[in-house]
C-alpha cells in the first residue's frame, strides 16, 4: 500500500471536512432514557469539488484517483481551513509514544497562544483538531487538547503541519467528472480517513 500526495497543479474549487463520532445515541420512546454506546474512534470525511477544469488537468486527476483506487492513500489537503492562533516556529512532537486526547509538543515560539480551539493540524498521516487554545511556555512547549483520541503515537520530533494540515485518505464509493461543451471537467470527490 503506498501514499501519494496531492498534485499541485489541481485546483480544488470547494471542500468539506467533517470529523464522524463513531459512537451510538439511543433514546427510549418509552421512559425517554438515554443511553451512549461506545463505537470506533472518530474519522474524516472530506468532499472536494473541481470546477472548469481543463480537459489535462481533468484528466490528472483521474489519473492520480485511479492510482489510489481502494489500496493506497492519498494525503488530502485540508484547503477549507485557516489557521486562527499565530502559530509559528517548528513545531514537534515531544516525546515519543502519546497517546489519548492529549499531545505533548515543543518547539513554538516563547510565552505565545500558538493555536485557537478549531485549529487543526497534521502529524504522521493523522488530522486533528484542537477543542481549547493552546499557549506556550517560556520555553515553547504547548499541550495541545484534541477532539479524537491518537490513534497510532507519532515519533519524538515528528513535525506538526499547522498550515495545511493533511488527512490520510482512502476513496470512498466511485468517482467520475462530467465534461463541459469547451473540454472543461467538473465532479466532486468524496475520501473517508484511512483509519488503522
């Protein structure tokens, strides 16, 4: 199984991620009780549109989409997103074999609200957002609070992406691009997080 970036010279027209809890509601219609049920961790799903475009770039990206078919990965950018805490220096993981709702970092800028809640960031393939802001000591390490659980623990110093954070993808369902009078192409793409 291989992972392929995302090719540059495609144009993404409009996108949508969404985190998906996997845990189960159930409410009696009877006493009115409710009760949750423990499912898999949350996951993304992305949607991503392509508008006009030119019958090689269209063709580029069928390509790139039949490369991964439903064995490899795609390292989806997350293009609706904009960083709102001021972020800066290179950020890391610090130390190594994390795991939980928690992560451990260094490297930021000294004494600075690094990241807002609803930022996101990448590490290791995984995607994350941030449910409280995160400040840095004097020194430059931050925890940051996620909204999933680490899956798989990333190395001590892996870097964190804080700009355009990635989500290791899987296609779901099919795809195909509608061709326009004038060889322009338009569809829509939609990836599920590859989730080990």
């Amino acid at each position: 199984m291989a992972e392929y970036s995302w090719p540059s010279n495609i144009p993404i027209a409009s996108a949508s991620f969404r985190q998906i809890d996997g845990d189960k509601v159930f409410e009696s219609k009877l006493s009115g009780t409710v009760r949750t049920a423990e499912g898999p961790p949350p996951y993304w799903v992305a949607s991503l549109g392509f508008t006009n475009l030119t019958a090689s770039n269209g063709q580029r990206l069928e390509a790139y989409l039949w490369r991964i078919g439903k064995r490899n990965r795609a390292l989806v950018p997350m293009t609706d997103y904009i960083r709102q805490g001021a972020g800066g220096g290179t950020p890391r993981v610090k130390g190594g074999s994390q795991t939980g709702l928690t992560l451990l970092t260094d490297g930021w800028p000294a004494s600075t609200t690094v990241l807002l809640d609803g930022d996101r960031f990448s590490v290791s393939g995984q995607a994350f957002a941030i449910v409280s802001d995160a400040t840095s000591d004097g020194t430059g390490n931050a925890t940051l609070t996620l909204s999933s659980g680490i899956r798989t623990a990333p190395a001590d110093n892996a870097l964190l992406e804080i700009d355009t954070p990635t989500v290791r993808c899987i296609l779901k369902g099919t795809f195909g691009m509608d061709t326009r009078p004038g060889r322009f192409k338009n569809g829509i793409v939609e990836f599920r997080e590859a989730v080990p």
